[in-house]
C-alpha cells in the first residue's frame, strides 16, 4: 500500500474548509476531511490529533484572509474597516462562525487582527486600563454581533415568533421592526454605535 502523501496546514484547513462550506458545521469529521483529501480517516490522524484541531486551523484560514494593511484615516474610520474586514472574510464561510470564540486565541491570524486593533485604539488615545476595556468591547462587538447574526438572524425565525408575543408588547413592536433592517444595516449602525462611545470616551470630562 502507498504511503500516504505528505501534507501541509493550509492543505488540511482549505480541506476542513470545503467540507464546512458544502455539509455545515455538524458535517466536519476527520472521515470527511479525509475523503475530501482522497485519504484514509486514520492517515489524517498523521497530521492532527482531532477535530478540535482541524477547526483551529480552519479559524486561522479564514482570519487570514482578512487584510491586515489599513489605508489612511481617523482611527474611528480604521476601525470601522477592520470589523467590516472580519465580517466579510467570515461572512463567506459563515460555518466557521461558532468557532471563533472557541479557537481565536490559537490563530496566529486572530493575533496578528488583534494587535492591529490595539495599535488603532492607542492612535485614538486608549492607554492601560482604558484600552483594555475598549478592546473588550470592541472585540465583543465583532465576535457577538456575528454570533448573533448567525444565530439568530433578524430575518429568522425566532424573531418572527416574537412578533406574536401578546404579553410583551415592547418587545413584539421591536421584532416587527427588525423586518426593516438588513443584516448589514444591523452590523454597521450597531458598531457606528459604539465607535460614537470610542470617540466620548476619549474627549475628557
């Protein structure tokens, strides 16, 4: 029998990658990653220890292809860019969504995002404690807005439900008036509301 071919990470998340986009989150398995590859379930075992690992490598994938290089702007203006990057780069592959928080602090892409975030928030005046919490939020902010979005999307399900509830009048009003919101209106005026925070903050009392 042949040895099985050698391979390389990026080779076994595009693989990871491609059975998610095609059979979901619930259809990543090591067999599947390694039928898409032509190999044996256990000649996969060679390279990863388990599916944990395959969806780290997958996190970083798709990080990665956020741009990490910013054009000229406020840090405000920047910051907008970076989120919108992320956004997009998942949003794509959007599978890979309830593994972010999960694997983000072994991507070297999640890293290398991050710490472009921080070199931005200290232009806009965020130092120590400050920074800190600002980040936090700011990375909530991403992570949770898409979270929810994929989730429990505007245009779902559990949101027309709500607009039957008759004991929750507030809250009925609301979901009938998320069906006037796109989901890109919902991620771009929500983080515009935190950057309006960002930009408070930063002003002194």
């Amino acid at each position: 029998m042949p040895r099985p071919r050698s391979l390389n990470p990026a080779q076994l998340a595009a693989a990871a990658l491609a059975v998610l986009d095609r059979d979901g989150l619930d259809g990543l398995s090591m067999r599947a990653v390694g039928k898409e590859l032509g190999m044996s379930t256990m000649s996969l075992y060679r390279y990863v220890t388990d599916r944990g690992q395959l969806e780290e490598l997958v996190v970083d994938l798709v990080l990665g292809l956020t741009e990490f290089e910013l054009p000229d702007g406020t840090p405000y203006e920047r910051l907008r860019i970076l989120a919108e990057r992320v956004r997009e780069a998942v949003g794509a592959h959007s599978a890979v969504v309830p593994l972010l928080l999960i694997h983000r602090h072994k991507s070297i892409a999640s890293r290398q995002w991050g710490e472009v975030v921080l070199g931005v928030l200290t232009d806009a005046g965020f130092t120590g404690r400050a920074r800190v919490i600002a980040f936090r939020a700011y990375l909530s902010y991403v992570l949770g807005a898409l979270q929810t979005g994929y989730h429990s999307p505007l245009a779902g399900a559990g949101t027309t439900a709500l607009r039957e509830q008759e004991h929750f009048a507030v809250l009925a009003e609301t979901a009938h008036a998320a069906g006037q919101v796109s989901a890109e209106e919902e991620f771009r005026e929500g983080l515009e509301l935190l950057l309006r925070g960002f930009k408070d903050a930063t002003k002194g009392p």
